[in-house]
C-alpha cells in the first residue's frame, strides 16, 4: 500500500513583500517543496482578501437569514477541509493578529462550517501559527501576550485540533537574524507533521 501524500494549508498575511514574515513563508514553502510535500497558499494580501464582514454575512452567522456563502469562502473552507494540517503565518499587530487575518477567520469560519449543529470543518492534530514580531520574547511573557494569544486559538479553533504549536520570530527589525529565521522556518517546514 502506498503511502498518501501529507497536505499543509499556509495562510500566510503580511502587508510587506519585503518583510522578515516574507521570508520565513519562502523559506517554510522552500522546505515543503524539498521535502516534496503538498501544499496550498493563501495569501491574504496578494489575493485582496476581502475581510470585511457584510450585514448579509453577519444576519446569516446570527440566524437571522439563510443567505449563500460568497465563493471566496467555500474556496477557503474546500482547502482547509483538503489539508492535512494548517499553518497560519502572520504578524503579531497589537497583541493579535492583523486585522486582515481576523476577517479572514470571521468569513471563514462560519456558522455551519466551524460552528453549529452538524459543522463540517475537519479535525487537525495540530494547527501551527507562525508568528512575527518586533518585541522580544520576555516582553511578551511578562506582558502575557502569549497567554492571551494562547486563549484567543484556542476559543478559535476550539475543538477543531487536538493542538496549537505557537513559533515566535521576535525582534524581527533586527537584520541580523533573518538568516538564522529564515533556517529556523526552513526547519519547520522540514518537519511539518
């Protein structure tokens, strides 16, 4: 029996081509690639995303209409539901994901795809956030970002994955570590599942 190939899902969201979370996706999807693993990326920026939840959406998401999913979506939800595992790559944006990255999950994980009676988004072993900052490591202990960003995935995914994997790239202005980041993702791409 052949083995079947593992799937990974990026949602990848920074508004900069040129920034250090630019280079740790290249670097993550360069490892995929030699490692012959399959993937799917969604770039919320570089596909204009739309993240703004509509009137129609939201009267839908409280029960108030049954109205269609808007196409971005149902791709969305068909590529999470194909992978095997996600990985989410975004900047921290005061003390959270950017607002690009909140939509997306607003729109995305919708009443009866992440939530609700007979909800048909899969179960992961584990989810990966792969996330950027300016700040160091013991700034966000001592602030407790980390404990915060821990609730807020968990409440976000919920039952949905057994586990969260959090990776910080802190002080990522600091241009004397993007070579050891970029190895740092490179690594994490190698050993995906």
């Amino acid at each position: 029996m052949k083995d079947q190939k593992q799937k990974v899902h990026i949602i990848y969201c920074h508004p900069d081509t040129e920034s250090t979370a630019a280079l740790i996706k290249e670097s993550y999807l360069s490892a995929l690639n030699d490692k012959n693993m399959s993937y799917t990326l969604t770039d919320l920026y570089g596909e204009h995303f739309k993240s703004d939840l509509t009137k129609t959406e939201y009267k839908r998401e409280i029960g108030e209409t049954k109205s269609f999913l808007d196409n971005q979506v149902i791709k969305e939800q068909n590529l999470i539901n194909d992978a095997d595992s996600l990985t989410f790559i975004f900047p921290l944006f005061w003390a959270d994901a950017p607002s690009k990255m909140l939509g997306y999950l607003s729109r995305v994980f919708t009443r009866g795809f992440r939530y609700g009676k007979n909800d048909r988004m899969k179960k992961f072993s584990q989810v990966k956030l792969i996330i950027t900052t300016r700040h160091s490591f013991n700034r966000l202990e001592n602030t407790n970002q980390i404990d915060a960003l821990k609730t807020l995935f968990d409440e976000r995914f919920g039952e949905k994955t057994d586990k969260i994997n959090m990776y910080f790239f802190t002080e990522v202005l600091d241009d004397d570590k993007r070579d050891s980041y970029a190895t740092k993702a490179y690594n994490l791409g190698l050993n995906n599942l």
